[in-house]
DNA sequence: CGGAGAAACTTCAAGCTTAAAATTGTTTTT
DNA sequence: AAAAACAATTTTAAGCTTGAAGTTTCTCCG
C-alpha cells in the first residue's frame, strides 16, 4: 500500500474522451492516485511520529488525544473522543490509562449516569499540550514550505472533493 | 491527528499577498491542509483494512507485501522488500514467517551470501493476491468515482509537488 | 591469515489497534 | 417491577510496528 513507484504511464485522464473505449475495468489512474496519497501521508505521519518520540518522548495517538480534548475545556466523554479520533472504544481506554497515570489527563464518572467516564486536560496536560503543539505546527510547516500558496488552495480544494467523493462511497455501501 | 473539524475559517493562501503582514507564524493553513490529507487518508485505508479482513481474511501489510513480491517473479531480499515498504527490517520478519506458515511465500537463503534470505510468491501466494488485488481495485474505484476525471489528474499533479516539498524537508533536516 | 567493521536479518520490549465478548448501568416494555 | 433491550466502557486475543540490541556472515585491510 505505500512506495509510489512512478512507472511513467501516462494517466488514463489525460484522455478522458477514449475511456469508454478502452478495456472494461481499467483502474489503474485511481490505483496510482491513491499510492500517491498515501505515501504523502505516510511521509508526513512517520516524520511527525519520528519527533515526537525524540523531542517529546511521546506518540501520535497522545497527541491526537490531547489534541481533542484542548477545546474542549469541560471535558469530553470517552465515546466522543473515540468518534472524533475515529478509532474503537477499547483503543482510548488504553490511551487514556496512561495518560492519566502521567498526570496529563484527568478523568470522572458521571454522576447522573456511571456509565459515562468524562476526561479532561489537566493544567500540566494542557501546558505539555501546548509545547507539542507549537512545535508540531512547525514541523507540519516545514514540510509543506516546498508548496506555493496556490497549490495548498488547489490541494484543499481537491482533497474536499475527494472526501465527498469517498463519504459517498462509504455511505452506498452501507 | 484525525478529524479535520473543517470549522470554517478562510485559508490563508486565498491571499497570499497580504501574507507577509500577518503573525510572524500563522501555520493555520498547513495544519488544515494536512488534517485534510490524513482524512482522505485515513477513511480510504480503513476501508480497505475493513475489506481485506471481512472479504479474504487477510490484513493490509500482508496485502503490501505480497504486492512487491508480484513484480518480481524471481524473489526479492528481504532487505529491498523493507525499503520498498517503508517499514522496519523487523516487521518484514514476522510477516514473512507468517505468509510462509501459510503457504503464500516461499523462502530461501542465497547460496552466495548466506546472510541474504529471498522470497518470492508461491503459485498459490500468486492466485491469492491476484484475487485479493481485482477486488482492491475495484474497492479504490468505488471510493474514488465521484471524482471527475479532470479533479484526478489535477490532484495527481499537486501531490507529486506536495510530495516534493516534504521529500525536500526531509533532506534539509537530514 | 586474522581481526575490525559492516551488512542482513532476528529478537525483544513496549506500545498501538481492532473486533468481539464481557461488564456494568440505564431505559423501555410489559 | 421484572425482563428485555440498549448504551458506555473495559477486557481479551491477535496482529502490526518500531527502535534498539543481538546474531550470524561476509569483507577488507594490514
């Protein structure tokens, strides 16, 4: 799923008009497309990963955690963060115990329903938060200084479509 | 790192021109950018996990492995395999026992080099991953279809820049 | 030749991730 | 007010992933 080789073929869209003609099930444009951006992402995730562990001596699925939880002031419930980060329940609760451990989060039952545990940034949380966060955003901006101005809009613009396009798809198949 | 809330404000890169009088470190739009990216990202390969698991019993890095040793009939090193991949020499170890154990992969050391272990896909690894490969195939077509055909190509065309920029920034900071 | 160093891989410890099953607690039906 | 259904989490088993440390096997220089 990721590598990118580039085997110089050109890309079916070049011509859209002859596609009908051509063999009936030829995916390959979206096949590269999709290698394309998931080794952009990989990239970038890998690189981001690689410094928070050196820098921070943390990881990206904590980060992501406080992340979420740092506009949220009053807290937020577990199975929301779960949605947000769009990971499984189980996956939080793990995330949760340790950063509760290392004094960064702290977390409460609900009174008027024990089922639901409500977790917040703590002071400390929230200053080692913002430390990550200053630098992530710089690292996510070095990275992407190669790209004029332009092409982020163009990139965004693009991306937006897509997601539409794979949230449709994912909502047929449902 | 998931999410890509999407609340609303105007990029940065709408106007460029003014950007140079804005806060000396304004990486708001970078982050959006890549929130976005990873989105895409992230919702495309779930899918696919999802797939993989529910359709062939099979896992994605299974899948990827297989996919390098497709092209190259006479076996790979396991050390090239690992490059192409992107991951650590270590995963590439435990996933080779295991597609071994299941007859998808034959192993052998070079006779020349016995530190050098090649493996390549059996006849019936190759059957498997044909399968498993037209159904990927069709799966990255559906997820993609709502995309014009133009927005492909233009999207192709950012992401090579994209990909790049962060190529670039990652030699600078080596 | 003989050892230093490099190369290819494996092992290890720790952490992330998921789906499915199990718990605990609440709500809705009879 | 039981019983059944539903909800929020946690637990469990299995697999992926990494960096670092360890092993085996070459290579090369003196």
């Amino acid at each position: 799923m990721t590598g990118d080789d580039e085997f110089a073929i050109a890309p079916d869209w070049l011509d859209g008009e002859t596609k009908a003609l051509e063999a009936p099930h030829d995916h390959r444009a979206e096949l590269r497309l999709w290698l394309r951006l998931l080794t952009c992402s990989t990239l970038v995730e890998s690189e981001v990963r690689r410094r928070l562990r050196e820098e921070f001596d943390s990881t990206l699925p904590r980060f992501d955690l406080m992340a979420q939880l740092e506009r949220a002031p009053d807290g937020m419930v577990l199975g929301e963060v779960s949605r947000r980060m769009m990971v499984s329940p189980g996956n939080i609760t793990v995330l949760v115990e340790r950063l509760t451990e290392s004094g960064h989060l702290s977390r409460a039952t609900l009174p008027t329903d024990r089922r639901v545990q409500i977790i917040a940034l703590t002071a400390f949380g929230r200053a080692e938060f913002e430390k990550m966060a200053a630098r992530h955003a710089d690292w996510i901006s070095d990275l992407f200084a190669g790209l004029a101005p332009a092409d982020g809009g163009v990139l965004m613009d693009e991306l937006a479509k897509l997601k539409r396009s794979v949230i449709a798809s994912l909502a047929r198949g449902a």
